[in-house]
C-alpha cells in the first residue's frame, strides 16, 4: 500500500466517523502506514468497507488486516506423513525433495528423523506452530 492510498483510507474513516479526530494526525497515518503497507490497498479498503457497514466506533490496524483462511494443516500433515512412510529413514533426501517449501521447512525445524520414529500424529501439534510461525514470517517478508 502506498503513502496516498493510506492517506486515502484515513480520510475515509474520517468522513465515516467524524467524531473520532485522531485519524486526523500525522503521527498516526505514519503509524497506520507502518502496519499496512504490507498489505493491498484493495484488500484493507475491502475490509474498511465491511467494517463501516456494520460498526458505530472506529477501526483499529487489526480490524482493517486481511484475514487469510486458515490453512489446512491436518492436510498438510498427512502429506508430510505419506510422503515420509514412502521414503523412508534413508531416503530423506529424495523426501524433502517431494515436498512444498513451508512442508520442508517444518520438517527441517522439526527433525526428519523425528517424525520417521515418532507415532504418525505425536507430532502433529508441534507441526502447527513450527507451520504457523513459518508462514508468518514468509507473509511479513
């Protein structure tokens, strides 16, 4: 998002919620700027117009962030599952090779050798943090 666009965006909470005046300050478009402009301008402007819609106050940064759909991650374990009982101890090479990047990367953190000897879902909650933390980082770079 650009300087403009989220000048563009304040003004509209502006107009939208005339009795709130901090929208109106530099030190909080910089702020405000900060925070979203990792984000498409069409995505937040989106969320504003929802917001708007069917609130009376303000909105904060976090009521404007694009909510992403929850990944799939019982999926994605059990991919990472099949594909290790395919491959085995000894293949892990060839292993990682057969998955996603986010999937080798938790494999990574998590151990390979783990999981071989580990009961196919003992592993499976710390699968979801090491993932959340992983896509997370992926999505703020």
């Amino acid at each position: 998002m650009t300087q403009q666009e989220m000048t563009t965006i304040l003004a509209i909470i502006s107009a939208s919620f005339p009795t709130s005046q901090n929208f109106k300050s530099r030190e909080v478009a910089v702020i405000w700027f900060e925070m979203l402009k990792g984000y498409k301008y069409e995505d937040v402007s989106a969320r504003l117009s929802e917001y708007i819609r069917a609130n009376r106050f303000p909105p904060t940064i976090s009521d404007l962030v694009p909510q992403q759909k929850p990944a799939d991650l019982t999926g994605e374990w059990k991919d990472i599952i099949g594909i290790v009982a395919h491959y085995g101890y000894y293949r892990q090479a060839e292993a990682l090779e057969a998955m996603t990047d986010a999937q080798r990367q938790a494999v990574k953190l998590i151990g390979y050798a783990r999981i071989c000897q580990s009961e196919p879902n003992a592993l499976f909650r710390e699968f979801t943090e090491v993932h959340k933390a992983i896509c997370t980082e992926v999505m703020v770079v």
